[in-house]
C-alpha cells in the first residue's frame, strides 16, 4: 500500500461527508487537479482505504421502520463455528451491520425489520433454526439519533506522515 499523506487525508474528509462530490468541487477543496483527485481516488478504492460509496437511506421511507440491536452468544467458540456465523451474517440482508465482539456476546448485530411481527419471523429462521447459537438479547432502538460511517480524519496523525509528539 502507498504511504497515505496530508492530501489523502483531505480528499478522504471530503468524500467521506459527500461521496457525490465532483472532481472539479473536490480538486478546490484540497488544491489539487480534478484529475490529481480523480487519480488519487482510484488508488484510495484500489488500496482498499475507501471500502464503498454508501448513501444513508431512511428506513422509515422504504418501510423498514423498526431497527434492533442484538447481542448474540454462540454455543461455543470455536473457529469454524464463528466462520459459519459470520457467513450467516454477510448472507442476510436483515442484518446491516455485524460485529464479532469481546464481552458478555459473541457478535453485535445491528437488525432492520419492517414490524415487530417481522423481527419474530426473522429471529424464529436466523438465531432458533441455528443450534451454534446458545442465545440472543434484543434492544429495540427508539429512535436513530446519528447515522453514518464517517471516521474523524487527523492529517496531523502518523499515518498521514504528520507529527504525533504534538
């Protein structure tokens, strides 16, 4: 991987607030060509620093208004075990976003469900059908307060080829 500098960290601040940026708006922000940035985007994907280009969707609008959060404890911990779950995770599109976590659970999962009725559907096929799963606990959310996957950027970090003694 290419060492990430000061301007990597400005265009990753950029597109992380507005992925939808053009070249030419992104290129004034951080003093560069539109095809410097465009350049330097295409390395970031390639890189794997920018996994996606994402938008927030509102789930209320496409009729997926009720969200949990889920705390999932396996049988036992076992490698292949935790490869089946995590597997079972990617392959379901009721589960936005997972987590394999230290602590009281196994994985944090984040849920989307159309009803209450919905969750129960989706909790009877994906944690009781499933014998590597010892157990479950469901927070209902109540409302979505922020909603993103912005990472705060320092160009001053190390990283970045800057000063970390400051």
């Amino acid at each position: 991987m290419s060492p990430l500098d000061r301007l990597d960290a400005a265009i990753l601040e950029a597109v992380q607030r507005n992925n939808r940026i053009t070249s030419e708006e992104l290129g004034s922000l951080v003093n560069l060509s539109p095809t410097a940035c465009q350049r330097r985007l295409k390395r970031l994907r390639a890189e794997g620093v920018i996994e996606a280009d994402v938008a927030i969707v509102s789930p209320k609008k496409v009729g997926r208004g009720v969200t949990m959060i889920v705390l999932v404890s396996l049988e036992r911990e076992r490698a292949d075990i935790i490869d089946r779950f995590k597997h079972a995770i990617r392959a379901t599109r009721e589960v936005m976003i997972g987590f394999y976590v230290t602590g009281d659970a196994d994985f944090l999962l984040v849920v989307t469900a159309k009803s209450m009725e919905d969750y129960e559907e989706f909790t009877r096929r994906f944690f009781y059908e499933n014998p590597d799963i010892k157990g479950f606990k469901t927070m209902v959310v109540m409302d979505r307060v922020k909603a993103g996957f912005e990472f705060p950027i320092d160009a001053d970090d190390p990283v970045f080829g800057g000063n970390s003694g400051r």
